[in-house]
C-alpha cells in the first residue's frame, strides 16, 4: 500500500469517478491510475467501486466505509509534510489565503501589508469567492486559512474563531431624499426603505441573510433592483442613480466616495461576525499562526492552539 493508491482513491470521488480527470488532477495517466485502485482492491481484498464495464461509477458499501480512513491518512501525511517543512524552512514558504471579496477589499489589506513587511521570505496568495467556496478551498487544501462572513461556523470540519463584528449602511447618491431626511434627523426605517428600488449583495454574501431576514419579520417586500458579489459594484450603480445601496459600512470611506452619502443602517439589521477559519487537526506552520494574530490580535497562537483543542461544537471562540 502507498500514498498514490491512497490519492488515487480519493481523487476517484472528488472528480465524480471520472479517470480521465483524476489523472490530470494527478498528473499521471489513466491506465496507471486504474492500476493503482486495482492494486489497492487487491491488497485489501475488497472492491471499492461499482463498475459498469471499465467505468466508475460509485464507491461499494466497503469503499465508503474506507474512504474515512484514507482521508485521515492522507490529512495526517500533510501535516508530516507541513511540519517538517516549517522547521527546515525556518519561515520561508507560501500562505494562501480565501476570502470573501468584501474581505479582501476592506479588512485584510492592513494585515497584509503588515504581514508581508515583517515575513519577507513568504509568498501571499490571494484567493476570492463566497463563503462557501472560502469553505471548499479550505477543507480541499487549496487553502490555508479563510475569512468570510457567513458559513464558515457551519462546517463543523473547520475550526471558525470569530474576529470582529460589523453592520449595514445604507447609501445614497449626495443630495438624495434620504440624505435630507437623515441630515433633518429623520430616522430610516424599513417601511421607507421598501418603497425604494433597492441594490444589495447577492443571497450568501456579506450579510445578505439578515437584510432579508429583517424585511420578513417587518412583514415586508422589498424591490430589489440589482444584486452584485461586492460592494463597489453595488456603489457604482448607486451613483449612477439606479437605487439606493446596502453595504457593509466597512466598505464604505468617506473621503473616496465623496458622491455618495452613508446612513448608518445598524437598527435595522442584525449584526454580523466576521470569522476566520483553518481545517481542524491541520498542522498550523508558525508563520500562519503570525499572521492570524496579525489579522486579529487577540487571537494568539495560544488562544488558537486552547480552541483547536475544544470538541466539536463547544461554544468557545466559536
């Protein structure tokens, strides 16, 4: 038995048993992917996959039983890997980073910056996508550590430490009725809002959840306009006056979007947390500890190391 007929097995299952794309993700060939599972059956004594004819097209009762296994195994050989790479390398790598786009935009750039600055010998990947894909990349590999709003809790695979709280603003093109009426000291409300065309983040991005959420309760339709990923796409229709914005009010900086008016929107809508995430039981390199208290300074290695340790579901930093 060998790491390569462990890979085989596994990539089998992520590429939907298709060989030819498991020999690209392998960068190997297709007959000798099909040799190593056939090595592997044969070395357990069990058929993994269902077959019709040549072709793959599940895992048998025992397949799925060893899948688990071979996961750990494969994870636990990584960590080997990881280890042993952070004591030679003495912080030289690379750290990949996922983040949602208002992430990336807005709250990482500081650490970033600083990180880079203090860890010249590590090269910063950046990857963006909605908080499930930060998820996926996260639990595939592809990615270190994630930061994203929503999801990242609800895979109970990653370990989610919470790093700041933030809520929604509510933006208008300058000399709109509603600035008017909040310069007057008119408070928003969602009865006024509703009667507005209204562009916002798309469903399961940056806290698009608790807008709905808080028309519903209100017993109230909204008339959404447009929906985008981020927040400078939502504010370039805003100044083109095709309705008014809802955002994260970190997007929001008074200087650079001078045409445009933000109305704090934090009674109206519920809170959110931002998280940051790393696969449970990975081994964490000593400078992606660094960074992570770079990012969220009360996060320690300590701190991340006595969560780590917490079962699955203990409330904790979680």
């Amino acid at each position: 038995m060998n790491f390569q007929q462990l890979r085989s097995l596994r990539e089998a299952v992520r590429q939907g048993f298709n060989l030819t794309l498991v020999a690209q993700a392998l960068h190997t060939s297709q007959p000798g992917v099909s040799r190593q599972i056939r090595e592997l059956e044969e070395e357990l004594g069990i058929d993994l996959f269902e077959r019709a004819g040549k072709r793959l097209t599940g895992l048998t009762g025992p397949g799925a039983a060893v899948l688990p296994i071979v996961e750990r195994l494969l994870h636990e050989a990584d960590n080997l890997k990881r280890a042993g790479d952070d004591f030679a390398a003495q912080g030289r790598g690379t750290l990949t980073i996922a983040a949602t786009h208002s992430q990336a935009r807005y709250a990482l750039p500081p650490a970033v910056r600083d990180f880079s600055a203090a860890h010249p010998e590590v090269s910063l990947h950046l990857h963006q996508g909605s908080p499930r894909q930060v998820a996926e990349l996260l639990l595939s590999g592809e990615a270190d550590i994630g930061v994203a709003t929503e999801a990242l809790a609800d895979y109970p695979e990653l370990l989610a430490l919470p790093c700041y709280q933030w809520t929604h603003s509510v933006i208008v093109p300058r000399g709109h009725a509603l600035d008017a009426e909040a310069a007057a000291g008119q408070p928003l409300t969602l009865q006024r809002l509703s009667t507005l065309p209204l562009i916002t983040y798309e469903r399961g991005y940056t806290g698009r959840g608790h807008i709905d959420e808080a028309f519903l309760r209100a017993g109230l339709t909204f008339n959404l306009v447009l929906s985008a990923m981020d927040a400078d796409v939502i504010k370039t229709y805003v100044e083109l006056g095709m309705g008014v914005g809802i955002i994260a009010a970190i997007a929001y900086d008074e200087e650079r979007d001078a045409r445009l008016a933000a109305i704090d929107a934090r009674h109206l809508f519920a809170g959110n947390m931002t998280r940051l995430a790393v696969r449970r039981g990975r081994f964490l390199r000593s400078y992606e500890y660094a960074f992570i208290e770079t990012f969220v300074p009360p996060l320690t290695r300590e701190r991340v190391e006595q969560a780590a340790a917490r079962p699955v579901g203990d409330a904790g930093l979680r």
